[in-house]
C-alpha cells in the first residue's frame, strides 16, 4: 500500500482497478468500444494513482526490473516511426504508433505498476481469464445446438463456431488458449490440492474446450494447441512415462480427439485438407508480399499498407514475419527479435518454462493468421503473456518492500 494512502482510499482504489481488468480481459476477444473504454479507464486510472499517492520512484524501479523487454519493445516502436516518415501514409501510421503505444506498451507497464502495488496478483489475472473463457465457451456451445450465438445472434462460419466473435479463427484461438490453460491447470493436480469438485469441473470444461476448439474448424488454432501438448509432453518426457495416471490421461486425451474427428465428417474433411497442404490462398499472398518486401527492404511500406498493396482478394498478410517485414522492414524485424529474444531469455531465468509452450504455441499460431503490428486481439494477448512473464521480475521488489516494512 502507498505510504500516502488511507485503508479507505487504497480500498477503493483497489476494486476500482480490480474492475477495470475485468472489464478489459473480458472485451479483449471482442474488440469493442468497452475494451477501448477499458484501456482508456486503466490509464487515467494509473495517471491518477501515481499524481495522488506521489509514487514516482517506483516507475523508475519497475522500469530498471524489466528494461530489455521494454528496450524490445522502444526498438519496435522506433522501427515504426521510421516507417510511418518513409510509409504510404505518414500521417494514418503516425496515429498508428501512438496506438500501439497507448493501447499495448503502456497498459504492459501500467499493469506491472498496480501488480508491483498489490492490488492484484497472477492467481486473480488466471481466474478471471478462466471466467471469461468458460463463459465464452458456453456461448460457443449454445450456437453449437442452436447455430446462432446467445449475445449477438451471430451465425456459424462456413460451418464453423464464432460465438459472439467476428471470425472462426478468432474463436479457435481463445478455445485453443482455454483448452492450453485448463490442460496445464490439470497436470498440476499433483502438486496442488484442488477440491474435487473443482478437479471435476476443470475436466469438464477441457473436453469442452476441446470439443469448440476443432468444431471452430480453425487449422490454425489446432495446430497451435497441438504445439502446446508436444512442448509439454518433450520436456516432461520422463515424468509422463514415470507416472500412470499421466499416461492413461494422455491415451484418453488422443482417444477422445481421433473419436470425435472420425464420427464428424466435417471436422474430417477439415483435417484432411491440412494434411494436403491446402492454403486458403495464403501461398499466393506470401509470394506476392515476399516480392514486395524486396523493394523496401529495410524500413517496409508503413502498417496497414497490404490494404493499398496486395493485388489479391484478401488483404492482411497471415503471417507475423511477413507482415513485420512489409510493414517495418528488416529493422523491425530485429525490433521483434530483440523483444522476443529477451522473454525467452526472462523464461529461462525465472525458469518457468511453460511460459514458454504458451508463448512458442502461439507465435506457430501468428505464422498462419494474425500478427503483432496493429492487430488489439493478438497483441491484448501478447501483452498478457509479456504481463505473466515480466511480473516474475517485479516479484524481487514486493519482497523487498515486504521486508523493508518488516525491519521497521
């Protein structure tokens, strides 16, 4: 707590911002005008916060614990602004920037300040991303029996789950990250007391999430969530085979998903055309952006310019790499190498590697749909992955404080 702060002003404060992430973790897959609202929120609130209670040193110190990822993050944005003089649209990518500052690099470090504060820790971030999830997967489920979502009415995709979202491949991520989630929730049965009720009911809600993930029929997503289970199951390679019940839950796992896959024609067909390579025309648009990258090389086109750019119907790149180096050139790629490079390096010290599956799974998924240039939905989720990464560092100075007041 603020050395300045009443019990009563600090109270309030602390459910004031408590509600303002829970009201931007459950609009991140929605992008809408409470997720602007949200973000908008955070950072008055974190303004007001540091002006009243006069905690301006603590920004330094939060700063010097997780500077490499921020200097990641400087170089990506200075990559950026260089694009955006040399771009199609100086001006539009100019008001770019500014976004990706506001809505991704300063909620990062707003979040490390309230977390570095107290009023909240990783355990309330889980569950509440928990909540969200599961209530978007009952809504899947819902347009399942119905083929009409329960909040907006909204209809299949091509045959596949959307719930209240704007594609199939956006509600395959969040699947594949719930289904990511509940499975490493469950592997740690064994060294977390859980009720077992609770046991029960996160069960449930994985072969749930399983069942909207591929019914979602998003290649992508699938993918993703397998690179997930072969990460886990490669490191902890010993362990699985050591234990019975780890083993039994896994032939279970692969017995349930080769059933559902051969009683569902569709989900089949699906497979099918993964195994043969089939695009979506995602060929066609890497050739072409490969042959425009090759004329601005260095510093790229400016964010957005495939809109102006590709020839082709379809006009976002569907892949990271590619569309950082159409975007911000060679320079932004090392902006993003830098950065990724330094959360990798973060995971292997505060050694928790799986981090690094959730990361590693998702990046695969980027590779196919999405990107972290301008896209709210991939970039909310990239910062909440930086956010649980980082956190490990601010962990040193709560501790510190702890034991500061302690000592007094």
């Amino acid at each position: 707590m603020p050395m300045q702060a009443t019990k009563r002003d600090y109270l309030k404060d602390f459910h004031l911002l408590q509600g303002m992430l829970i009201l931007w973790i459950l609009f991140i897959p929605l992008k809408n005008t409470l997720y602007q609202i949200s973000v908008i929120l955070i950072i008055l609130m974190f303004v007001y916060h540091i002006i009243q209670f006069q905690t301006y040193k603590t920004l330094r110190i939060i700063f010097t614990h997780t500077k490499s990822i921020f200097f990641g993050l400087g170089m990506i944005m200075l990559s950026m602004l260089i694009s955006s003089l040399l771009g199609l649209d100086p001006s539009k990518n100019f008001i770019d920037l500014l976004k990706f500052f506001y809505r991704f690099v300063a909620i990062l470090f707003i979040l490390l300040y309230f977390y570095q504060q107290q009023f909240f820790n990783r355990k309330f971030c889980v569950t509440v991303i928990l909540i969200t999830l599961t209530l978007y997967a009952l809504d899947g489920l819902y347009q399942y029996v119905t083929h009409y979502d329960l909040l907006f009415h909204k209809p299949l995709e091509k045959g596949g789950l959307i719930g209240p979202m704007f594609s199939r491949n956006i509600f395959g991520l969040f699947m594949a990250c719930y289904a990511s989630l509940l499975f490493y929730s469950m592997v740690t049965f064994q060294t977390i007391r859980y009720p077992f009720l609770l046991k029960t009911i996160l069960v449930f809600l994985f072969f749930l999430s399983l069942f909207l993930l591929f019914h979602s029929l998003s290649r992508a997503s699938w993918v993703a969530f397998a690179i997930f289970i072969v990460l886990y199951a490669l490191f902890n390679a010993k362990q699985i085979l050591l234990s019975k019940k780890n083993l039994f839950f896994l032939m279970l796992l692969l017995a349930g998903v080769f059933a559902l896959f051969d009683f569902s024609p569709a989900l089949m067909n699906r497979f099918q055309s993964l195994l043969q390579g089939q695009d979506a025309n995602r060929f066609a648009i890497w050739k072409e952006t490969l042959a425009l990258i090759s004329h601005r090389l260095w510093f790229g086109y400016g964010v957005d310019a495939s809109i102006t750019l590709l020839k082709i119907s379809v006009k976002h790149v569907h892949n990271m790499i590619l569309e950082i180096a159409l975007y911000l050139g060679i320079f932004g790629i090392i902006g993003y190498a830098v950065l990724l490079g330094s959360v990798y390096k973060t995971i292997y010290i505060i050694k928790q590697y799986h981090y690094a599956f959730f990361l590693t799974s998702f990046l695969v998924l980027l590779q196919f749909d999405g990107g972290l240039v301008n896209s709210k939905v991939h970039l909310s989720i990239f910062v909440v992955y930086l956010w649980f990464i980082s956190s490990h560092g601010i962990d040193t100075i709560i501790i510190s404080n702890h034991t500061q007041k302690m000592e007094s």
